[in-house]
C-alpha cells in the first residue's frame, strides 16, 4: 500500500487526527494569507468528523466553506449535503465559518451552473484543504463512473469549476452538482476519508488501475500536483 493511507483503530481516533490536521492548515493559512478555505463532503462517513471539528479552535470568522458536490434536493430535506454541514459543522465554535452552498432554486443543476460557479469562484483559492469521500463504485464527489457528464467534469483543461451530473443509476442517485477535478485539485491538500472493510477494497482497486472512467477515484489518486492523504479506520 502507499505510504499516504493512514489507518486508525477507531472512527474517533481518526476524527481526532484528521481534526486536528485541518485545524493546522486553516490557522496556518490565515496566518499567511488573511483567510483559509475548506471543502468538505457529504454522505454518512464525515458526520463524526464534523462534530470534532465544529468544537475545535480555528480561526473560523476568517474561514469560507463549501461543498465538493450536492444533491438537487432542498437543503431542509434529508440527504442533503447542505442540511448535514449546517446541522453537524457549522454550530459550536465553528457557527461563525462561512457557508457557500451549491443548491439553487432552479429546477435543474444544469440551469444553475453559472450562479454556482460565481459563488465558487468568489471563495479563497486554492483551496487550503478538500475533504473528499469514496463510493463503492470508485466514485468521488459526483463524479460517478459513465455518467455522461463525467468526461466533461474530468477535463482540467476546462476552466469550469462546477458541473451538473445525471449519474447513469439517477434514480438512486438522483440529479447533482458537483465540483469539477479541475476544481478540485485547485487545493493545496486533499484528504480521502473512508470507513469499513469494502471501502479499503475499493480503496486498492483504484490504486491498482488507471481506468479514471471505470473509477473516477483514480483521477485524484493518480495525480501527482497535490498531495492526497488517505484516512480509514474499519
């Protein structure tokens, strides 16, 4: 395996430790540079994190956060990328960060990909730290394998930071926004946070193969302009 995968005996262990390495690169950048950036995911695995997280000393009032991808539900629905950052990161210590969200009241993320990517490109950047999850499918952020706009939202030759995606199983996936490689890789430091024993074995397929668009996991993974830690514990 590389030297980057951190294993950790606990979920609390490793939202310890991966708490306290944000926290030192979001004090560090404001410190340099007056402001600090965060992108962080949704799904079921961060939620420990945020709790750690939103009750640690940062200099949060100079912090901007915002998502690495969205579902095209109302933000007070469950499921919400929005509605968990609001309910498990943005309270404590850390109520006073500030939130760019990426769902609109459009009907459709593709009719509001020019407003979110205003509101994207008006955060500090590079991003100081990107938080990212990994699906069982090798899919990270709503970069999901085959969708039809993943080569699209793959291109970092495109300036676009944002992309509606329709992923090829929609109906349990449903309608998203998500930020494009290019976006995320306009960072400084990547964590891959995984949980249990089938997201390691994703975890080894993708380091073991080249084939972005079988797993777009490896569009991140195999990169060698930013450095990308991986954080699992079972």
């Amino acid at each position: 395996m590389h030297d980057r995968l951190r294993e950790f005996a606990s979920t609390g262990d490793m939202a310890a430790r991966l708490a306290d390495e944000i926290v030192a690169r979001l004090k560090s950048a404001v410190e340099v540079r007056g402001h600090a950036s965060l992108v962080v995911s949704g799904g079921t695995t961060p939620g420990a994190l945020f709790d750690v997280l939103c009750e640690r000393d940062a200099p949060w009032g100079k912090v901007w956060i915002t998502l690495s991808d969205e579902r095209w539900i109302a933000p007070s629905e469950d499921g919400s990328n929005e509605k968990l950052v609001r309910t498990r990161l943005l309270r404590g210590k850390a109520a006073g960060a500030h939130f760019t969200g990426m769902k609109t009241s459009d009907a459709k993320p593709e009719n509001a990909q020019t407003t979110v990517e205003t509101a994207i490109s008006a955060m500090p950047r590079p991003f100081d730290v990107v938080l990212l999850g990994m699906g069982d499918d090798g899919h990270t952020a709503s970069l999901y394998p085959r969708a039809p706009e993943l080569k699209a939202a793959l291109d970092t030759g495109s300036p676009a930071l944002v992309h509606a995606v329709h992923a090829q199983n929609a109906a349990a996936t449903g309608d998203r926004m998500t930020l494009t490689l290019r976006a995320l890789l306009d960072t400084r430091w990547i964590a891959l946070l995984i949980k249990g024993e089938e997201k390691m074995e994703t975890y080894r397929a993708a380091e073991s193969g080249s084939d972005v668009t079988d797993m777009p996991v490896r569009a991140v993974l195999g990169q060698a302009g930013v450095p990308v830690e991986v954080f699992w514990s079972p």
